[in-house]
C-alpha cells in the first residue's frame, strides 16, 4: 500500500496561498488576516523566501484598505512609546526622496513648528537611486535626525519638530524597504510606513506618487479611526503641493470622506532648477534668496496642514494664514550656510 504525502505546512503559507492562488482562486486578505501576517513578519517568523513572494504578490495585486489598515495594527502593535511622549499635532512622512524639485515642504514643516505645531516626522533614507532625501537633507541644513523615540521626544518638546527614520522606529519594516534594490520594485510596506503615526496624532498628512493609491490611504485612514488625514498627490510622491497645478486634498474628517480640489497658483509651469543645491532652502528661509516656485510650494503645503488642523475654514484662509507666517518667521533660525 502506498502511503499518502505528510508534511506540516509553515505558518505563513496560509497568506501566500490566499493572494495568490490564481486569478479565479485568490482574494485580498481581510483586516484581522493582514494584521496576523505582518505580525509573523515583524517577528522575524517568515522565511526569506516567504518574505519575497508575499511582497511580489501583494505588489502585483495592490493591496486594498483593509490589508493596509491590518499591517498598520501589527506595525503599531511592535512599536513602544516612551512614557513620557508629548501630545504630537501633526504626523508627517516622508519615504519617497525628491530628484525634480527641492524638499520645500521642510521648510513648510519649520513654519508650522516656529508656529507653535508638534510634528513628528518619519521617513526612509537610500533605497532608490537619483533622489536626495529628508534624513540627508536636514542634516546639511544641521538640524540632526534622531536616532530612538526617546531622542525624537526630547526633540519635540524642545523645537516642536522631530525627524526619526524608520530604521529606528521599526528596524524590521527598514529591513523590508531595504530590499527596493534587490526586488527593483518597492512593495506594501511603503504604503504601510506612511500611515503608521506612531505618536497617534489628531492631524496626518499623507504624499503619495500614484492617484490611485490616494482612496486606500484616505479609506484605511477611516478603517484605522484616524480623526483628520489629508491625503494629496505630492510633488516627487513626498508631501508637498506642486503649486504650478491643481492639487487634488482627499481627507477623513471625524469619520467622512471628503476631497476639495485647490486651483493652481500660477498659470505657467516654473521651470526646474539645474541642481538640488539644499543650501538653498536656507537661504531662501533666510531671505538671501528669491524662488518664487519654492516660497508658494512652502507656503501652500502649510496651508493644507493648517486647514487640516483646523487652523483655518477655507483654502483661501488657510494660504492667507500661511502666507503671514513665512512673512512673519524667525529669518535668523539657525539653519547650515
């Protein structure tokens, strides 16, 4: 008698079979599924090979709001925040890097910290080539990132800003980006990491490349129970508005699903710099320099946050308050020449 085939099937196998069982087989994983998945992940309990057809699948289907919304659980779920971590205004990410324009919404986030807003931002550094990025960009400027929460606490409660890369918020998750190179495509956690807002902030801003990815951001927002998020098709994928064209907001308002579209600034297009020469976003902080494409892209991405948070009722007034700020700001900030 021929005996039957037995083995013990690993764990993980069940969420590799579920997305990606063909094409009339297979299913998106449900919340509670994706929130076990990327908590065997996080844990080191997935196999390298698991790691990478899992990855591979879920970027060829896309993941949907509710995976997304599941792996933002595990991730928060594996992040500790010290006790005395301060209340944080505004959750800001930044994973895409800039290689057309400046990172002009640094100097956005200045403004709203110089302004008396608590914003944590958080990003990855490296993974794909030609971009300058945020980590690198405020340390030219010598504003040094952090290396632990701890550090990004103190930080806050010292300037109102912080800047910590993912590598010390959640090293597994830094890992996973980590592997854009050998992939040659990035893959769910770049969605993952831009909504974890480890310091639960009322007030998140969102970048995103792709116009399709703003509902699933702006719906695992809701799923997630996030108060006020704005979701926005930035420049470069980063968060920050590209003031020569429409910028299309798609925000959770206290559970509502909402989008206003802000009109365009300027009537013709500006025309890229010839390099990204980071000493120039201090000089024009400064006033050593004129950029008029870079002022309103300052200026206008403020004033997204500022409505966001409340700040103001309308488009209209949030850029007039914006505006007053850079006109009002402290020129003198200490910022590398």
């Amino acid at each position: 008698m021929v005996e039957m085939t037995s083995y013990q099937e690993h764990p993980f196998a069940e969420f590799i079979r579920i997305i990606g069982k063909g094409k009339n087989g297979s299913r998106p994983l449900t919340e509670e599924e994706a929130y076990r998945a990327m908590c065997m992940i996080l844990r080191g309990e997935v196999e390298p090979v698991q790691m990478g057809a899992f990855l591979m699948l879920m970027r060829l289907k896309e993941e949907s709001a509710d995976e997304v919304a599941g792996f933002v659980r595990a991730t928060r779920d594996c992040i500790t925040l010290p006790e005395d971590a301060p209340q944080v205004d505004l959750d800001w990410s930044s994973y895409a890097g800039k290689r057309r324009h400046l990172p002009w919404f640094i100097l956005s986030t200045l403004l709203l910290a110089e302004n008396g807003a608590t914003v944590f931002m958080h990003g990855a550094s490296g993974h794909t080539n030609g971009r300058i990025y945020t980590r690198d960009v405020l340390t030219a400027l010598g504003i040094a990132p952090c290396t632990s929460l701890a550090e990004a606490c103190t930080r806050m409660k010292q300037d109102n800003f912080a800047y910590l890369d993912i590598e010390f918020l959640c090293p597994k998750m830094h890992e996973i980006i980590e592997l854009r190179p050998l992939m040659g495509l990035r893959s769910p956690v770049h969605t993952v990491a831009r909504s974890i807002n480890p310091f639960h902030a009322p007030n998140v801003m969102q970048g995103i490349f792709h116009p399709g990815y703003r509902p699933v951001h702006q719906e695992a927002a809701q799923l997630l129970g996030e108060a006020h998020v704005a979701v926005i098709k930035g420049e470069g994928g980063e968060i920050e508005r590209n003031p020569d064209i429409a910028c299309l907001v798609q925000r959770v308002h206290e559970g509502e699903l909402i989008e206003e579209e802000w009109p365009p600034i300027f009537q013709q297009r500006h025309v890229k710099a010839g390099d990204l020469d980071v000493q120039r976003l201090a000089g024009v902080w400064r006033g050593e320099v004129e950029d008029e494409y870079g002022e309103a892209a300052v200026v206008s991405t403020a004033a997204i946050a500022l409505q966001l948070m409340g700040k103001a009722d309308s488009a209209d007034e949030a850029m007039k308050l914006a505006q007053s700020m850079w006109e009002k700001r402290a020129r003198d900030k200490t910022l590398a020449a």
